[in-house]
C-alpha cells in the first residue's frame, strides 16, 4: 500500500494513490465497531471520525511514520466524504512546481478553481489541536460561503 508519507512529490506515486483509493476504503474495518459502523460518508460522519483521531492520537503521534497507514486513511476518508458531498471537487497533486504551498500533497480542487485548494491531509492532524470539535465540518461551511 502506497500512503501519503510515500508519495515523495512523484505523480506516478499520486496516480497509484489515487488509483488504489477504492481497495483501501475498506481498511475502515480495523476501526472500532462503534466508529465504523457510523462512518457512511455523510457530513455528519466527519464529526465522527474528528472525534475518534482526537481521542486516540496527538499531533505528532499522527505525523510519525509508525502511524502513516492511519493518517492515510483518514485522510482518504475526510476527502472521499467532502468529495462525495459537494459538487465539482476532485482530487489535485502538484509535482511540478516545488515552490507551490501545495507541492507533494494530494488536495482537493474545485472544477474552474472557484474555492482554494483543500487539504483533507493537513487538516487530519490540524483538527487535534482544536478543542471545540467541528473542524472539518467548519471547513465545509467555509467553502460554502466562497
């Protein structure tokens, strides 16, 4: 399994990534019983998953390389869920341009560029350090607003 952790900047990694997402959506099954019966890609299912990475994981504990598989995942999950819930947004990778803000991260992009590019990967670790909960879906009502 290639994981976000692997992708180095290289698109033929993002492609096998990308590729691959169907297979490893299923790997949801490793989380508790509780959790992943809930998890059906709903917007209310972000508040879920943000509440299980947060009880069970810190900031760095995410970032470390014994932990990529879970970060992935749920990374792949948040995006698949905003994905399937907001219209014209699909999946974006930059590898050409080492410079950009977004270089080496898979991302979510909206057809013609109306919202800036989102990041289901960085928001998995940035939502630990939030206390009141919502994150994601407060990403959601922001890119409404846009």
């Amino acid at each position: 399994m290639i994981t976000i952790s692997d992708l180095n900047g290289k698109e033929d990694n993002y492609t096998w990534w990308l590729n691959i997402m169907p297979d490893e959506m299923p790997r949801l099954s490793i989380l508790p019983k509780a959790v992943r019966d809930r998890l059906d890609y709903s917007m209310e299912s972000l508040d879920l998953i943000e509440e299980y990475i947060r009880e069970n994981y810190a900031a760095e504990e995410l970032k470390d390389r014994k932990n990529r598989y879970a970060r992935d995942l749920f990374s792949r999950y948040v995006g698949e869920t905003f994905r399937k819930n907001i219209s014209d947004l699909f999946w974006s990778f930059e590898s050409n341009n080492e410079q950009d803000e977004y270089y080496g991260i898979p991302v979510l992009a909206s057809i013609g560029g109306s919202v800036p590019p989102m990041t289901p990967t960085v928001w998995v670790t940035e939502l630990i350090a939030q206390r009141e909960g919502h994150f994601l879906r407060s990403r959601v009502k922001s890119l409404k607003a846009a």
